[in-house]
C-alpha cells in the first residue's frame, strides 16, 4: 500500500521516471557567470514547451526572436568560461518585428499555443500569443455604444495581441482592442485552453472568447458580458421592436382620445427613494390630476391617483431585488449626475426617452450602482437571491438585502478556465481598477463565482473567506489548470503532494498566529493568488518536491520576479538523505566580492527560465539602472 501510495504521488510516473531519476541523481550544478548575451536581446521571454526553442524579445522590444537550443552540449565536456553560443546557434531561427514607433511589447507576456492535429492534417502547429501596447490619446471612447455598462478608466491602452507561428517567425493573425483596459502582468488577464482564447476586458466587464484555427487566424465565438448568449442581441431587437410598435399604437390613441402629448417620456419612475429631497422651484402648482391620464393609457384601465400612488411606493420597496432593468439604471444614474432634477415626496420622475451616456459614467466612483447591470452581473445579483430565499432565515434577506449595494457594485478584474465550459471569475471593488494596481491586497474582499458558458448559469458563488473554496483549491487540480499537452508534469502542488500540502497548513498556521492575523485572514492570503495562469507554472524536474526540498518564500514554481536580498544560493536537499543536492545561486559575484558589494545596497529581482525536462536553469537578475545579469546553471558530463 505504501508503494501504491508513493506511485500516486509521482503520477505520471512510469513514461518519466528516468527524467525523474536523472534529476535527482545531479549531485550539483555548474554555473557560469554573468554571460555576455547578444546585443540584439533585450529580454529572455521563456523555452517553448518542448523545449527546444528560447523565445526572447529583441531591438528595444519591438522583435520576437527564437535560438535553438544545443542539446548535446549537456553530453559533451564544455569549457570553463561557457558563452551563450556554447548553449545555443549563433543565429537565431527567426527574428521577427512585431510593432514600430511607440508601441512596444510587454516584457512578462508569452503564451505557448500548441494546437492538436486535425483530420485533415496530422502535423502539429505551435503558436506565440505577444501582446502590446501603447497610451490612447483620443478623446472619443469607441466602446460607449457596444457596452453600456463599461468603467470610466482614466488610463486607457491600444492593446494589440499578436499571434506568431514557432515554425517559420510569421504572423498569423492579430487582434486589436482599442482604448480598453486589460491585465497583461504575467498574462493575468488572458487564458489559453486548447484552441480557445480568452481576453478578459477590465474597462468592459467583458470576457471575449476566441477559437484559434489551425491555419493561425482568429475566429470569435461569443462575449461574456453586457450578452451571455449569442442570440441575446437578436431577442433585444425584437423587444425594441414591440416597444417602437406600442408606442406607435399610443401615439394613435392619444390623438384620438385627445390625451396630453407624453412623447417625450418613456416610462414613469417612482421618486418616494428620494423623500428627503424638496420639490423643485415652480412645481408647486403641479396638476397632478394628469395621471390619471396616463394610467387610463395604460393597460388594465384606469388607475385612481391614490392606488398608483401606493402602487408606486410598492415598487420603491421591491426596488431592492435585483431585477433592474437597463432603462431604470441609467435613469438613475442622469438623476444622480443632474442636481437641478430632483423630485420631492410621491412625486413621479420622468425618465427621457434618451439618457446621456456620458452623464451615466461620470459619477462611477460615486455612485457605482449608477451603470446599468449587465447579462452577468444580473445573473451573479439572482444566485445571491436565490440562495438567501432559500435559505428559509429571514436574517439572511436581511443581511442580503444590506449588503445588496455592495454586490451590485462589484467589477470583474480576470478568470481561469476550471474546464473547458467552466470559468472561475474575480471580482472586487471598483477603485482597484481606477489607475490602480489590478490586483488589491489580501485583506480586501472579494469574490470569485463559478460559471458556466454552455448553460449560462452562475454555479457557485464565494467569498476570499471560503473554507469551502480553499478545501476545493488544495484538492481539486482544475484549479490548477493544465500545463501543458505534452506529456510532461512536473509541477508539483497542495493537490498532488504532501509536501506541497505540508506548506500550506504552515502558511494557515503562521499568518492565523501573527499579529493582526487569524483563520480567515490565513484564507484570504492563499486565495489571493486565484485565478492563475497555468502557463506561468514553471514546468522542470529541479523543481519536482517529491524529490527535492527547497525555500518556497526564494524560489517556487510560479515564474514571475522575486525580491532578492540575500548574498547566498538557494539550495536543493535531497528528501531521502537530507544532503545538499545542488545551489542555484542568481548573484554577479561570490559574496564579498567587488561586484557584489557595489550592487549590495540596490533594489534587485530575480526571475528564473528552467528548461522543462532538462536540467538546465537561466537566472535573470535586475537592477535598476544597470542591464540585466544573467547567470547559466547546467548539468553536463565531466
């Protein structure tokens, strides 16, 4: 049974165990010192993930460039002073200009897409996803009509994400999102599964999917958003077109009836919300008797003043639910931007038959509930409902009924697929989006819903004070993600692994015992990392914890840049001995040294390249001021 055990841990174990056993046979690694890169690289992206291809960006960040990795290097003896013509062909397999003038790329963004052999073709294409961007300066706002319920970002980009073939440096395809707001840092903001792309738009609140072809194209699929289905536009269109054709039937009536002309009012609003504001000047010999008018046009017949005025504090009441119209939210929001309109007790507010975009948006920090609910929110906004009805408490209506403002002024920041029709999402308050860093600290609140795109249903909704959804992120791997479909699996976590379960319980133990701390401060800390990006999961068996133990808080398997204050390697023990295995050690010089001691007092971050089967490290320190210091750590025979 412990064997059993022990081959569970190590799944999948019988196709790599040599890969597995030739790590953990590597009693230490060679390194070589600040290697002389060529001039033409600016920046080290990442090895493709059969690794034998490093992808870098060249020419000020403007060119993507690939080098062929030397593989029998690492069975050869090399010379004491190796270079990086030693590891890799002079010349690279292509190098490619992306973009020209201003714009540049994004340093921390590469996405590896290997599409699957079609019928009709048994090769497999291998794709790069860059991205880029640049300020936009013009004053109109493109995306107003399309997306009503979009933020007010004072900092809008031109993002463009362009698709580049491995095999021949081409590229395929390009998508262009202008004056949008979209989370590039590590790719936080797009997801790759499969063939389907998926661009989370923060300035939007829009999710686009895109399915990749194989001859390298874009092919877009549906918008999870202001629309939850494809046909929702289709089914508007024909509501708008009843109402036109109600009104025109109204107009008729009118004219015969000798009614008062109402046409420039669509819909009648109560303003028993607003008591406490006065009447305004020259109201005060309002004809009120005109109401009767108006509920004689309406269906059902004729309304007495009394009976529409309680009609009209009943809906005040039930305006709390969440079935907001669209009308009646940018209704709001034109009252909430004009002062001058305002209405006293049982009046009745006329809503314009157009309401100003821009007045909508303009008290977005404000009044965030100003925007109109878009198809997923109202669908967040009924779960939450629903579920509080349930419940059969009235405490929890009530709770629900208090914090409804809070929900309704959520934004969504990014998702994770969890599978291919099921998609974590993020949200969290709107001033973290507002010229701020996207991602908020831990001891904020916020929420993560479980949805699904082929039944457009909200399948759970949590907060970053869930056991329920930490128990589900240490135990279920879809929340993980895939690596990758090629077979190899390195990446050890708290789902596959004791060891990596070991450190999340110490994590739990030591923020819930630290000052200012305790258990749900603990969860929140951990779910802050959600969602993820599978891809920037350092794939190597260097880093595979069943074999070696190593300090996660100086390295992990998660690539992104680190703080670096320590003049010492990280170092790699042996789990069955207890012996020092290997050092990576990401620093210019030998501690004391001149370099070293030149470079002690700056700020400096180290990022880490592993090569996914290989064991073959490329550590990149930066320093501010200084060109990035790049030190090669290998394996070779003697």
């Amino acid at each position: 049974m412990i064997r059993q055990l022990l081959k569970r841990e190590s799944a999948p174990t019988f196709a790599y165990d040599p890969l597995r056993i030739a790590a953990a046979t590597a009693n230490s690694l060679k390194f070589s010192r600040c290697i002389g890169m060529p001039p033409s690289i600016s920046q080290v992206l990442r090895f493709d993930k059969e690794g034998n291809i490093l992808l870098c960006l060249g020419h000020g960040n403007k060119a993507v460039m690939a080098f062929a990795l030397e593989k029998g290097v690492f069975n050869e003896g090399l010379s004491e002073a190796p270079s990086f013509s030693s590891f890799f062909r002079g010349s690279p397999l292509f190098d490619t200009t992306i973009t020209y003038g201003h714009e540049t790329l994004v340093r921390d963004f590469c996405l590896i897409i290997n599409l699957k052999p079609s019928q009709s073709s048994s090769r497999q294409r291998s794709f790069v996803l860059l991205a880029s961007a640049c300020p936009w300066t013009s004053l109109s706002n493109p995306s107003t009509a399309a997306y009503p319920h979009a933020l007010n970002h004072t900092v809008n980009d031109v993002i463009s994400l362009w698709l580049v073939c491995l095999e021949s440096g081409m590229i395929s395809d390009k998508l262009v999102f202008p004056c949008d707001h979209i989370v590039l840092s590590h790719a936080a903001g797009v997801q790759v599964n499969g063939d389907i792309l998926a661009v989370t738009s923060v300035k939007n609140q829009t999710i686009h999917l895109f399915h990749i072809q194989e001859s390298g194209t874009f092919v877009k699929q549906v918008e999870v958003g202001w629309h939850t289905r494809d046909d929702d536009e289709f089914c508007l269109s024909k509501a708008r077109s009843a109402q036109e054709l109600f009104d025109a039937q109204q107009q008729t009536v009118r004219a015969t009836t000798s009614l008062p002309n109402l046409s420039n009012f669509t819909s009648f609003m109560s303003a028993s919300m607003y008591r406490n504001r006065p009447l305004p000047a020259g109201n005060d010999k309002t004809d009120w008797s005109n109401l009767a008018y108006v509920a004689a046009a309406a269906p059902g017949g004729p309304i007495r003043p009394a009976e529409l005025r309680r009609s009209l504090r009943r809906s005040a009441r039930s305006a709390i639910l969440p079935r907001v119209s669209v009308q009646s939210n940018a209704a709001l929001a034109n009252i909430f931007s004009n002062p001058n309109n305002q209405h006293g007790v049982d009046a009745v507010a006329p809503v314009p038959a157009v309401v100003s975009r821009e007045g909508a948006n303009a008290s977005v920090s404000d009044f965030p509930n100003a925007l109109p609910f878009s198809g997923l929110k109202q669908r967040l906004l009924s779960f939450l409902y629903r579920k509080a009805a349930e419940s059969g408490n009235p405490a929890t209506m009530r709770h629900f009924y208090l914090t409804f403002d809070q929900y309704a002024s959520l934004v969504m920041w990014r998702m994770q697929f969890l599978e291919n029709d099921t998609i974590l999402i993020k949200f969290g308050g709107v001033e973290n989006t507002l010229g701020r860093p996207a991602e908020p600290l831990a001891s904020q609140a916020t929420f993560f819903m479980e949805y699904s795109l082929e039944t457009t249903q909200v399948l759970n909704v949590y907060d970053n004070t869930s056991h329920e959804l930490l128990e589900r992120f240490c135990s279920e791997p879809q929340f993980r993600g895939s690596v990758g479909n090629h077979g190899l699996n390195f990446v050890t976590n708290a789902t596959n692994n004791d060891a990596a379960r070991d450190f999340v319980k110490k994590q739990l133990y030591s923020v819930g015992k630290a000052k200012n701390g305790g258990r749900a401060q603990s969860v929140k800390r951990i779910l802050a990392s959600l969602p993820l990006n599978p891809q920037y999961y350092i794939e190597s068996p260097l880093l595979d914890q069943r074999i070696f133990s190593y300090d996660e808080s100086m390295m992990n398997n998660i690539q992104r840049p680190r703080s670096w204050s320590s003049q010492f390697a990280v170092k790699f023990w042996d789990r069955e001995t207890g012996q020092v295995r290997f050092k990576i050690d990401p620093n210019p010089g030998e501690p004391g040294s001149a370099i070293e001691q030149a470079l002690s007092k700056s700020k400096k971050y180290v990022s880490y390249i592993f090569h996914p089967w290989i064991p073959f490290v490329i550590s990149v320190m930066t320093v501010a001021g200084r060109p990035p210091i790049y030190n090669f750590h290998f394996v070779c025979a003697e």
